[in-house]
C-alpha cells in the first residue's frame, strides 16, 4: 500500500537528476489526464508526457480534484516519456462515495484504483508532418476496493484496455488561432473507469468507446477547449453516463500547467446529475 | 463563330494570368522595416539562447539577417525575391534536430510578440514555415 507513493518519490529524485530537454513548443506535451497519460482532463491525447524531442526524456507529475456535489474523485500520477516516441504514467484514483456511502451505509465509503499505462507514438507529428501524430496506448488498471464493485455486479477488479488516438495542432486553424483536434477510440469494459471494476452482469465484453476533444489557443499559454468520452453500460443496477468537459488551460512555462473545467459526469452509480468543478495543476520536467 | 473563339481564347489568357498577389500578411509583419525587426530581434533572441547559438557562430549574420529578411518577405506575400541558398544547401553539415528547429522558432515567436504583430498573424507565418522542416533537420 505506502510502496507506490515510495516508488513515486524515488522517480522523482531519479527525474530531478535527468538532465530533461525542452525541445517541444510550449503546451505540446499536454495536461494530464485522469487516468495518467498525457492528454486533455477526461481523454488522453496522442502527444508524449513532458517537452522531450527525439533523443531526450520528458517526464511530469500532477494532481487533479473532481468534485461533483455527491462524490469527488482525487487522481495523482506521474508520465514519463523519451524520444518523443513512448510514454511510461502510473496514477492513483480514489473516489470518495461521499453522499452515497453516507446514504446507503455502504461498508466503504471511498473506490481505488492504480492505472498502469504505456504509449506509443506509431507515426506523424502534432505540428509538421503531413500525417497528424498517432499512438497506441494501453492501459493496465487493478481496482483496490472490488467489495463494493463486486456487489453491483462487476466481474473482474483487474483489466486492460487498448486506446489508439491522434492529434493535430492546425497554426491558425481557427479564425486565426490554432486548433487543436484530438479523437481516438478506446477499446475497455471499464465501470466507471474501473473504479466500479471491469465487466458486468448486464455485459461483460470490451467496447469500442470514441472519445475526442477540441481547443483553441488563444496564444501559446491559453487554450480553451471542450471534451467526450463515451463509456460503457455494464452495470445493471445504475446507468453509466457519457462524460464531456469545457476546459480552460494555462501553460504559464514548459513546467507548470493547471486545468480548470466544468465536468458533465452524468449518473454515476444511481446519483444523476453529477455536473462539477475539475482543477488539474502538472509539474514538467 | 471566330470571334466567339477569339473572344474564349482571349477570357482563357486572362485567367491564366497571376490573380493579385496576397500581401495582407506582409502588411500585418509591418512591411519590410517590420520584418527587419523581426529578424534582428529573433537573431538577438538566439544569440542568447544556449540551445543554438553554436550553429549561429562563424558566419556573416548581416547577410543572414538579410536572407531571411527576403525568406520571410517572400513568404509573407511581399514585393521581393529570395536570393539566398536553398533551405536544403543552407542548412548542410549542420544535423540540426527537431529540438533545435523548435528553439529557432520560439526565438521567432517571441521577436513577433516583442513587435506587437498579432496572434493570428504569428501563426500565418508559422504556418508556412512549418512545412520547411523537412528540409532543414538532419542535413
């Protein structure tokens, strides 16, 4: 249980001795998402963690806070990257049940989860290729408190889930300003992003989910962006809602970003309506 | 009949011609005396960064600093003609890397910011410099 966050201080020490480039233009390596990798908030982006070009290492940590009235969810990680060609992130969620525990006496009142996750960039570039830059990620995901999961109906608190994404940044793609396209498809049987386990009574095999987001930059600091992701519905006892954000990112230098946005969370686990605040602050290295 | 013939061949020469040339981005760079600022401030920008100056050291940056004056001219739409090297010739021996091509164009972005020339019209060049990439990494 304390190993993890051991293993994530000893990283950083390992980190802070890297020598880490900064061969990548600002806001190109992203925010972090939810689930580690680098990306938007809700849905990972084709781009590698940190601002490594070819032959350098880039890496960021970060800590993100959703918080929807009835539940908050609490996300840290770390991505590391090299070569501008793959990505390493580990992140750890806990999803306090808050009203719902309280109201049910559920016999736990918070879900975990570690994400385990690997990208590949296959080909293309964000700004200069002909081909927008594509990657292949996966995503090993081990839920820590499957009690509750197991009730509902979940039937696995372990799973993995294959994500193919591209990104584009077309300079001054919209009215002048630059436009950043993402979309990707994600192949997961995930509850809730696995915090209420993998499979269900209701269905029990992977789905093809797209996911995709859109933003503008104002200049190279801010961008303003919106997000989808389409989930699964696994779970008979409650729905399981698509997610969508409206972002507001600030890229003050190559080693801070912070996200703040208004999540569209729907029903999650019989509470509907789920709509809140999402702040995300990452540190690049 | 022959006039109608006339009359087609001739409306045909005419759309061949050149339409009027593009110059608004030209004119957002501030004409020629802005790119000249543009290109020095950019020049002084990476003679002050530790990431690329070494592959600016032993040559005739007034002469650079002209080229890529016309480069950018030209580029932009303005009334001017490149009368440098190739981008392919220019950049030779050196294997810049993508890191360096990036570090050049952040010294660009901050020079057009420091002139005040607007975001859109930042990007418009970038825009058409990016495709140059490919001919100036890993020569």
């Amino acid at each position: 249980m304390t190993y993890l966050p051991r293993c994530i201080v000893l990283l950083l020490g390992l980190l802070a001795n890297l020598a880490c480039a900064d061969g990548r233009l600002l806001a190109t390596g992203g925010a972090s998402s939810i689930e580690g990798a680098a990306g938007g908030g809700i849905t990972p982006w084709a781009v590698l963690s940190g601002y490594g070009e070819r032959g350098e290492w880039g890496a960021d940590v970060f800590a993100t806070r959703v918080e929807t009235g009835d539940y908050r969810l609490d996300v840290a990680g770390v991505g590391v990257a090299f070569d501008n060609r793959i990505e390493l992130s580990y992140a750890r969620q806990r999803f306090d049940l808050g009203n719902l525990a309280r109201g049910l006496n559920l016999p736990e009142n918070s879900l975990s989860q570690d994400i385990f996750g690997l990208k590949v960039r296959l080909f293309g570039d964000l700004i200069y290729d002909q081909l927008p830059q594509v990657s292949l990620g996966i995503q090993h995901k081990r839920q820590k408190d499957f009690l509750i999961p197991s009730l509902v109906g979940a039937q696995r608190s372990e799973d993995t889930e294959g994500y193919l994404t591209a990104s584009r940044l077309i300079l001054g793609g919209a009215f002048g300003y630059n436009l950043l396209l993402n979309g990707g498809i994600r192949y997961s049987r995930a509850n809730e992003l696995g915090l209420l386990g993998f499979g269900g009574d209701r269905r029990d095999r992977h789905s093809v989910l797209k996911e995709g987001s859109v933003a503008v930059l104002f200049n190279p600091r801010w961008a303003l962006g919106v997000e989808y992701r389409e989930k699964p519905d696994n779970l008979s006892f409650a729905g399981e809602s698509d997610w969508a954000d409206l972002f507001l990112g600030y890229f003050p230098n190559k080693n801070l970003a912070v996200v703040l946005a208004y999540a569209r969370l729907g029903e999650i686990a019989t509470l509907d309506h789920q709509d809140g605040v999402y702040l995300s602050v990452q540190g690049s290295f | 009949m022959r006039s109608v013939l006339l009359a087609m061949v001739l409306t045909l020469a005419a759309c061949a011609q050149q339409p009027p040339k593009d110059d608004s981005l030209y004119r957002e760079l501030g004409e020629q005396s802005g790119i000249t600022r543009i290109v020095e401030g950019m020049l002084l920008n990476i003679a002050a960064d530790p990431r690329i100056v070494r592959h600016f050291e032993n040559i005739d940056i007034e002469r650079l600093r002209d080229k890529l004056a016309e480069q950018i001219c030209v580029e932009a739409g303005g009334p001017c003609t490149y009368t440098g090297d190739s981008m392919e010739e220019s950049h030779k021996g050196q294997n810049l890397t993508p890191s360096d091509f990036n570090a050049l164009v952040e010294n660009l972005q901050e020079a057009m910011s420091a002139q005040n020339v607007p975001m859109p019209a930042q990007n418009r060049l970038l825009a058409r410099l990016a495709p140059m990439r490919a001919q100036v990494i890993d020569r």
